[in-house]
C-alpha cells in the first residue's frame, strides 16, 4: 500500500479544516481462495491464490476541533 497526498489546510485557534488529494497503490494476493470458492460454490474447483492490485485516486476531507 502507498499513498502520495498534497493538499490544503485552513486554522484559527480552535478548528482545522483539510483537503487532501492524491494517487493510491494497493497489491495484495487473496489467500485460501480455492477453498473459499469451494466452500461459496459447493464445487470442485482448481485455483491458485489470485494477485490483486489497485491505482487510482484518492481524496480525504476533514476536520479537526481544539478544546
């Protein structure tokens, strides 16, 4: 997993408002995924653990309060 963010951030003295923009990575291999469509499906399957992989856009709004 990476993320690569830039954004804005607005504050006073007690609140923070951000807005952040960016491009995410994710790859990761689904495992026991023979036995978990076996299990779903109630079939005789041949399979190997599949690899998964992700890019795309990201964005986070938030919002922080001081007391």
């Amino acid at each position: 997993y990476m993320n690569v963010l830039g954004g804005l951030a607005f504050e006073n003295r007690r609140f923070s408002f951000y807005l952040r923009a960016g491009v995410t990575w994710m790859r990761t291999t689904i495992r026991d995924f023979q036995q978990s469509v076996r299990d779903a499906a109630q079939v005789d399957l041949q399979a190997s653990d599949p690899k998964v992989s992700y890019r795309g856009p990201t964005l986070k709004i938030g919002m922080l309060f001081f007391p």
